[in-house]
C-alpha cells in the first residue's frame, strides 16, 4: 500500500517558495568573485519566462565565473534544468507496465536509480502531466503495483528514444519501437527482449511531493540479463560486453566505455603510503 506524504507549506503565499531578496533589489543570480575577473564585465541574456513573461537579465563579471544561486529563488523548470544538466550521467529505466485495459506501456525514466540490496530496492522518481492526470506508468503501477525496469544499453537506445514520445494510452509504445517482450516470472508484466538487464519489480512505498512529481520505491523480486552478459556462477557482469548508455540534459546521451580504476584503500593502506 502506498503512502502519501505533501510538504509543509514554506513561506507565505502557499507556493512554497521563499524569497531570499523579498523587495527585488538584489539580483536572483551572483557570480563569486575571489578577485579580478579575468575579462570585462558582460551582460548575459537568458531568456527565460519570468511572471511578467519578460527575459531576464543576468550580469557576470566572466563568463565562466564561479556561480551561485538559491534554488528557492528559480522556477521549478529553471531547477530542472540545473539539476539535469550537473546530476550526469545518470542511468536510465527503461519501464514497463500493464494498463487495466491490457495494453503494454514503456516509458524511460532518468530519475532513477538502485537504493539497496537488503531489502533489494531500486526509486524511481515519477512525473505527472501539468493538468495534474497520472502518466500511463504511474497509473499502471498503482492499479497493479508491479512494473519492470529494463536497462538501457547502446543497441536499445534509438528504441528507448521512440518510447519517450508521448503516445495516447491506448497504443503501446512497444508496437511502435518494434521491441519484442518476454513474459515475467514473479509479475505480471513483460519485460524487453532487447533490453541488456530486466528487473522485476514490486511497489513498496509511493511518496507525493506535490502535485506533479512522486517517489517510488520498489523491490526487486527478479534479475533477468541477456545472453552472454553474465557469469552465473560468479555474479560476475562481463563490462567488455555491456554498453549501458548514461542520460545527459536535452538531448544528450553518454556512452559508457571510457572505464578507470581507483584502488579503494584502507585507512592503514593510506597511512603507509603517506609516509613513503
């Protein structure tokens, strides 16, 4: 059963926000400083929708000069694009549900990642439309609280992309990006053929943040991996083999097959190596 949980209201006004510069005097952005800038001040023009629907206007003294702002201070898509554009890369869940009506839906989702592994848990961070109606998969799960996530590698991605348009309920986004499904084990839900690993899931917890953005939690019942990427008797992942592919901002992917290692050390390791 799902639990719902609404933020405290923040300020006054009821949307909230708080201000940091109440009179408007100070500017919602400042670059830092700690000397000279290395170039005449500029003027940047952001254009960006403000309550009167006039661009903004963000002095800097550089164009690369250290930033800051308070996000109380930013529209809601003003945050999402900060957040998406420094939180990178970041995996992609590939979803499948089942609607009431039998239809299978797939949708990707960024916001998303593993949380434990006892319990096994994976979030997943859920959008709803601005008129406030629930998106097929966040309906899908909460009538039958089972999904599964299908991770993306660089042979599923042109299909993980055709499944991110917004198609009507009732035509499957599958059909349309040619994928092929497997049945599920422990749910009732397919899972991609194509996909490189499936994770079986069911809802443990949803948390509402608003009236368009939910948490959901869900445990991981069953791990599913395509033909020749793992080694079964050793848990292995065979990394020559998957190519998982890391979601940018906008329309930015990233591939995955720059890899480096860092020996995790010991307190006592690092000592030793200290006073060398």
């Amino acid at each position: 059963m799902g639990i719902v949980a609404h933020p405290s209201p923040r300020g006054e006004g009821g949307d909230g926000r708080v201000s940091a510069h109440p009179g408007g005097a100070e500017p919602r952005y400042k670059a830092i400083s700690s000397g000279p800038p290395p170039h005449p001040a500029r003027t940047c023009r952001r254009e960006s929708p403000s309550p009167r629907g006039e661009a903004s206007r963000v002095s800097l003294t550089a164009e690369k000069a250290p930033f800051t702002v308070a996000f109380a201070d930013l529209e809601p898509r003003e945050r999402y694009k900060l957040l998406c554009a420094t939180v990178v890369p970041r995996p992609i869940a590939l979803v499948t549900s089942v609607g009431s009506d039998g239809v299978v839906n797939a949708a990707p989702f960024s916001f998303f990642n593993v949380f434990s592994e006892d319990p096994p848990l994976i979030v997943l961070g859920l959008q709803h439309k601005p008129e406030e109606a629930r998106k097929d998969t966040t309906r899908n799960i909460a009538e039958t609280g089972v999904f599964v996530v299908n991770l993306v590698d660089e042979a599923l991605a042109e299909g993980m992309n055709i499944c991110a348009i917004d198609f009507p309920p009732e035509e499957s986004e599958i059909e349309a990006a040619r994928l092929e499904l497997l049945p599920g084990v422990d749910v009732a839900v397919p899972r991609i053929a194509q996909a490189p690993f499936a994770l079986e899931c069911r809802r443990t917890v949803a948390l509402a943040f608003g009236p368009q953005r939910e948490l959901l939690v869900g445990e991981v019942l069953r791990l599913h991996a395509r033909e020749g990427l793992m080694d079964p008797s050793r848990l292995r992942v065979d990394m020559d083999a998957y190519h998982p592919v890391g979601r940018l901002f906008a329309d930015g992917y990233a591939r995955q097959r720059d890899r480096f290692e860092l020996k995790r050390e010991s307190y006592d390791e690092w000592r030793a190596r200290r006073e060398l």
